[in-house]
C-alpha cells in the first residue's frame, strides 16, 4: 500500500508546504505550548483528511513502514523524519492502523530524496511472521 501525503503549517508568520521539521517544533514549543498543540493537531488532522480523500484502507496486524521524504530543503534527515510522528498519530485518526504502539508497528525506515516539492511517499506493508 502507498498514501502520498502533504502538508501545510505556519510558523513564523510564514505558510510552509512541508511538515514542520523538529527544530520549527521545538521553537514552537518554547513559545507556546498551545501553538505547538495547535501545529501538531493541524498536522495531524491533514494527514487523516489526506487518507480518507484517498479512500486508503485499514490494514490489520503488524507492518513495516518505509516513509520517503521528498525534500527541497536542506534539512538534516532526522529533523525532516521527525514529522512521521504526526503521521502515525493521523493514521490512527483515518483508521488505517489499529494503533501506533510497538504491538502494531514493526520497522520504521527513513529515505530523504532531494526534490522541487515536498511531500511524503508512504509505504505500508503488512508483515509476515517468520515463524510458522
């Protein structure tokens, strides 16, 4: 399975086309923390619209997830891959996992790809038990 996600947020009187990065999160933090509440709930309510508007179903079990980043920043990859926070959590929201917990998550991995846009390929595959 395959979810293209986009997002926008302002932070610093400015419109951003990408999730914010752990850096702007933490200066949002520091400012307020209703603000950074309000940044993350944003987000993550984007990420739930962008599901449904996709029609995405619902997985069961465990999977494996691989998020890749397009980018036309020059952010370093950690702060970037903070985002997929918002994205587990709206997820959840779309009913697409059952939880974001370890019970439901196996591996997480990150690819940063340089690009004009930003947006985030996520892919989602069910895994298989080695042990049957």
């Amino acid at each position: 399975m395959k979810i293209i996600l986009r997002c926008q947020f302002r932070f610093r009187k400015k419109t951003h086309d990408r999730f914010p990065t752990l850096n702007e999160y933490i200066d949002c933090e520091r400012g307020s923390t209703i603000a950074a509440a309000a940044m993350k709930k944003k987000c993550t309510e984007q990420v739930k619209e962008q599901c449904l508007s996709q029609q995405i179903e619902s997985v069961k079990g465990k999977v494996d997830l691989l998020f890749e980043w397009h980018s036309s920043t020059r952010h370093d990859p950690d702060n970037v891959a903070f985002a997929k926070k918002f994205i587990l959590d709206g997820l959840q929201l779309a009913g697409v996992l059952e939880n974001d917990n370890r019970k439901f998550i196996g591996t997480m991995a990150d690819e940063i790809i340089t690009d004009t846009e930003n947006y985030v390929i996520l892919h989602i595959s069910e895994r298989m038990s080695i042990f049957l």
